[in-house]
C-alpha cells in the first residue's frame, strides 16, 4: 500500500471531490489511466475496508468513500469520452445478481472505453433472466460480470453456464475479487471463458484480441 492510496483514501472519506481530484492530478502528472485505476484507486478502496473491518470508520463514511470514488471514475471516464468509438466490437458488463460491489467493474468499463468498444455497463446486482434477455437482444461479443464475495461464487458459475450457452455464443470474462477461485471448465466451451485477476490483465488481453478474432485470442 502507498503512501499516496492511503492519502486518497482519507481524502474519500473527507467527501471531497474536488480536493482527492486535484490530489490525483498532482500525484499523477505523469501517469496513465491505469495507474490511477489499479496503484491509486484500487489500494484505496482496500484500505478502506481495512478501516471498516477495524471499526474505524462507519458504514456511513464507507458509503460516503464509495461515492466519491465513483464520482472520480465518472470524471475520468467523461474526460476521454470524446474519442469516437474505433471498434466494432460490443461488451456487456454487470455485476451478478446479488452482487453489490461495483467499482473494479466500472474501472474496467473504462478500460474497454479506451480500447475504443461499445459499451453497455448495466452495473451492479443484474438479475441473471434479465441478463439473459439484454445479451441475446444485444448480442455483444464479450460479456463480462464481476463477483467479489465467496459465496456468490455458486451464482457466478450459473450465470457462466447460462450466458456462455446463448445461440452467439459470446466470450465471457470472469473478473473481480473471486475469480482467482473460480472455475468454469466443465460449463462452457474450451477457451469461452477467461479469468482477469486485475485491470493490467485486461489491458494485455485487449491489446491482444485487438488483433483478431475475440475467441481466438484468449489468455487464461
Ligand atoms: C465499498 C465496499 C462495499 C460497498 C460496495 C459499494 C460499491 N458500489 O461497490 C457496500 C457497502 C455495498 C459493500 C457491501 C458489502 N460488503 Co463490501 N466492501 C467494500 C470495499 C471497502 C471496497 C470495494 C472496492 O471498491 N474495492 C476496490 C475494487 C477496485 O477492487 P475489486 O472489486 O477487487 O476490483 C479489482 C479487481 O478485482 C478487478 N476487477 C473487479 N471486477 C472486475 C471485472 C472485470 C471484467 C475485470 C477484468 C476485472 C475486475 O479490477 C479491480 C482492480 O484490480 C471492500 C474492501 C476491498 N478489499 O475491496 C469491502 C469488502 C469486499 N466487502 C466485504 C463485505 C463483507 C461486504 C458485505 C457482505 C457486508 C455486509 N455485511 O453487508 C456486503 C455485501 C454486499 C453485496 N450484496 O454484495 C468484505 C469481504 C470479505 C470477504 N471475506 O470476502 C470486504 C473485503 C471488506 C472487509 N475487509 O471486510 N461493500
């Protein structure tokens, strides 16, 4: 953890986004969207639950904390969303059902953002038949969801086995705290589902598949 995750943390539970933007824009001059998201924001957020798990801050400040983070990542994501999107590929992104923790999912939002996809982020806790509906009526070519507690992992593999069976038969990207622990094998096809443990893997994996085929450049 940084020095300068824990000052923005303190500066999200202060409840001032001005104050943790110009912080970020002083700490970060020289660096990209990346590192803000995965050696600043990301650090942050875990100290945050740090001082939860401790009872040093409430489940009020924590709230407050989210929703300046939230707002710093609407901010960025505004900032660059000038650029036209370049591609024509389509990526549906949400968090499973019952899952309420979204922020990782929105950073990685902004990541397919800057590869240039087009996007749908339908955010946290999307019912698994309403996601069934939205990715056979979009069709989108990935389809990505987020988990962060164990025991969403069952509803995880369920809605795995349910959006990688859909007649385009997308690819399905697992990220999020738990998706080191998950495996999906025996519900999909070889190679439909890849697991991204962080926004860095993302990046490499989009840097990669922007040279071919979706399900033919799968780094697992
Ligand atoms: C803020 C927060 C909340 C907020 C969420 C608000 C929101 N809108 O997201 C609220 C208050 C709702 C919440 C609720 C709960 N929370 Co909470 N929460 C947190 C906290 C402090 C920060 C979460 C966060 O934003 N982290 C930062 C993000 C960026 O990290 P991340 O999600 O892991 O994402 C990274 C990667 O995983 C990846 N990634 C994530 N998604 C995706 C998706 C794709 C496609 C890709 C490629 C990558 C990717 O990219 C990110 C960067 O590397 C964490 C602490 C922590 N360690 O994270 C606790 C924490 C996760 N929560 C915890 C708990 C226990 C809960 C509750 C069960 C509490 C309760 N009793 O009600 C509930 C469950 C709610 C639910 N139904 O899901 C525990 C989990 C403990 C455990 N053993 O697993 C933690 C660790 C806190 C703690 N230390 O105890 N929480």
């Amino acid at each position: 953890m940084t020095e300068h995750a824990i000052q923005l943390a303190h500066k999200f539970l202060n409840g001032d986004e001005q104050n943790a933007l110009s912080f970020i824009h002083t700490v970060l001059a020289n660096n990209d969207r990346l590192s803000l998201y995965e050696d600043l924001i990301t650090p942050a957020m875990i100290h945050i639950g740090k001082l939860w798990e401790r009872n040093e801050i409430t489940v009020a400040d924590e709230h407050l904390a989210t929703a300046i983070c939230d707002y710093i990542i609407s901010y960025v994501e505004f900032k660059s969303a000038a650029m036209d999107a370049a591609s024509n590929r389509k990526v549906m992104l949400f968090g499973v059902e019952g899952e309420e923790h979204y922020i990782g999912l929105k950073m990685a939002t902004s990541v397919f953002q800057e590869f240039g996809w087009k996007l749908r982020y339908l955010g946290p806790n999307l019912p698994l038949r309403h996601a069934e509906t939205a990715v056979n009526a979009w069709q989108p070519d990935v389809v990505a969801m987020s988990a962060a507690l164990s025991y969403r992992l069952p509803m995880l593999r369920k809605s795995v086995e349910v959006l990688a069976s859909v007649a385009h038969k997308p690819t399905i990207l697992i990220g999020g705290r738990m998706s080191p622990h998950a495996k999906f094998e025996d519900v999909a096809a070889p190679g439909q589902v890849v697991v991204l443990q962080s926004l860095r893997d993302l990046h490499a994996w989009l840097q990669h598949t922007g040279k071919g085929a979706v399900t033919e450049n799968v780094i697992s």
